[in-house]
C-alpha cells in the first residue's frame, strides 16, 4: 500500500512495496530510553514475514517523519485472552500463530513514534488513523495495542489504573497518547502490568541510564513508567513495563 492522506501532503507506505524504506524506518530518530531494548531477532522476524504491516509515513519531501510497527495475531475477540504480558507476548504470539497456521484476527500495533522535530502537529492521530484503515483494508476485525501512555513516567509511582483513570473535564484522559486514541474510537480496556520486561546486570544499567545503582531496591529512572528494582546483592536489576490494552474495533 502507499497512499496519501488527503490535504496534508503526507504519504503512507508499507514495507510490503518499498522495502527500500526499512532502513529509514529502522533508524528513524526517536526518543525511546536506551534501556528500551526489543527482542531483535523477533522484531527483525516480523518486519520481514509481516512487511506489509510496517508502515512509513513521509512528508512532502519524502523524509520519514512517522511510522506505526504491528503484528497480526489470532485473536477471539475476549479481553481476557489479551496477554497481561502485553509487548513481549505480542511478538511471540505473532509468531507462533503464523507459523501455526491460525487465521489473523487482529492486528497489534507495537509502536507509533512520530520524529522528535515533527511532534505536536497531530502527526500520531494521522499516523493511528492510518495504521486503522490499513487494519480494516486488510481485513482485521479489531486494531489492538498495548499502549505506553506518553506521561506516565511524571508519576512513576501511581498504578497504571489509577493513572489510566485520570480524565479531563471533558471525559477524555489526561494522558495525551491515551487520549489520542480514545478520541480515534479506542476503548480502554484493562491494564497489561507486565508488558515489557527488561532485565540486565547493574554495569548495564548504569550504561543505559548513568545512574549508580549502589542501592537495592526501587530505582527512579527517567522514561520509566514504573520503578525499576535493584539488586545489589545479586548484581542486577529488572524493569517491568506496564502498559494499557486499547481495542479499536474496525
Ligand atoms: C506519543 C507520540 C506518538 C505523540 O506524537 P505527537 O505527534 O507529538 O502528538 P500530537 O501532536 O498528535 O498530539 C497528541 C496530543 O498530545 C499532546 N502532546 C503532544 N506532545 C506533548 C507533550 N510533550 N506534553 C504534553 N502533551 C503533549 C498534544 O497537545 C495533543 O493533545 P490534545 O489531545 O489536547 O490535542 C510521540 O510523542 C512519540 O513519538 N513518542 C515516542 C514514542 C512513543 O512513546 N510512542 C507511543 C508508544 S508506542
């Protein structure tokens, strides 16, 4: 597919028909945390069986400015069957229902990053927007995400229920990525409190983060949604990423 969006000169390819684009959007600027470390070889697995999932969003000048990772996954329409290990089971799941030969319900979206120069110009609605009318073209009953609310690190402390429960007058929740997609027809569904799990040895986490981890325990580190837990003993410390699951039905 490689369509336009009307009026805004913005144009969406996928990697299906330009995998020439894969290493632009691989390396596409962004903000991500460098603790924030996918399973390569199961994200390079996806982009290569599910190319034509993996969208690109250029501008005028045919720069990458946006792009929306997914996974299609077999899935039975029951909110109890979306993983409470959100992320990192969506990408294995993708994988073992493709090769098991289950019919692909649902699409996953895995990732929508707007270029840290391009953000606040409602590129991530254009780029959601767009990602659901690939979903419905394709033939999905459901656009699904595991979605990482974009404030949530300024109350590291707060659950993620509590948080996700936070609305503005209006009705619409005050975290600005989760109101992004309510607004587009996403329904909060329930927490996944252990979507993505990133665990390393206290010299790594020092490297990814610059902090001393001396201490064992709960550790504030910026970008992180939940406390990471140290141990100084053992010589290492986990992260455990909770995220919100988000339906949109097509
Ligand atoms: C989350 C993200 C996709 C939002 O993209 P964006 O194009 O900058 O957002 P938009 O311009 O469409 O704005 C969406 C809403 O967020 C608000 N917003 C954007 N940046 C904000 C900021 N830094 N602080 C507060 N609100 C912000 C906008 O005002 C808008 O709110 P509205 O509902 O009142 O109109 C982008 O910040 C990003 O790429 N982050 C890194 C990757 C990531 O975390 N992706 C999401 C998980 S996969």
């Amino acid at each position: 597919m490689v369509s336009s969006t009307a009026g805004t000169g913005l144009q969406i390819a996928d990697l299906a028909d330009r995998p020439d684009l894969e290493t632009a959007m691989l390396t596409m600027e962004s903000t991500w945390p460098a603790y924030i470390r996918p399973d390569p070889i199961l994200v390079h697995w996806i982009f290569e069986r599910h190319a034509r999932h993996q969208l690109v969003v250029l501008d005028e000048n045919r720069t990458v400015v946006a792009r929306a990772a997914s996974a299609p996954l077999a899935w039975d329409g029951k909110v109890g069957n979306l993983p409470d290990t959100g992320w990192d089971e969506a990408l294995r799941q993708c994988m073992s229902d493709t090769y098991a030969g289950h019919r692909l319900t649902a699409l996953c979206a895995l990732e929508i990053a707007v270029v840290p120069g391009h953000q606040q110009r409602n590129l991530s609605a254009r780029t959601l927007q767009a990602l659901k009318q690939h979903a419905r073209d394709q033939g999905f009953g459901d656009l699904v995400a595991p979605v990482r609310p974009s404030l949530k690190h300024t109350a590291t402390h707060l659950s993620m229920a509590g948080y996700a429960a936070q609305t503005r007058p209006d009705g619409l929740p005050q975290d600005p990525w989760l109101r992004v997609h309510v607004r587009s027809g996403g329904e909060i569904v329930k927490v996944c409190p252990a979507s993505m799990t990133i665990s390393g040895s206290l010299p790594q986490w020092r490297g990814w983060t610059g902090l001393p981890f001396d201490t064992s325990g709960p550790v504030d580190v910026p970008g992180a949604l939940a406390p990471v837990i140290a141990d100084v003993e053992q010589g290492y410390a986990v992260y455990v990423e909770p995220n919100i699951w988000v339906r949109h039905r097509l």
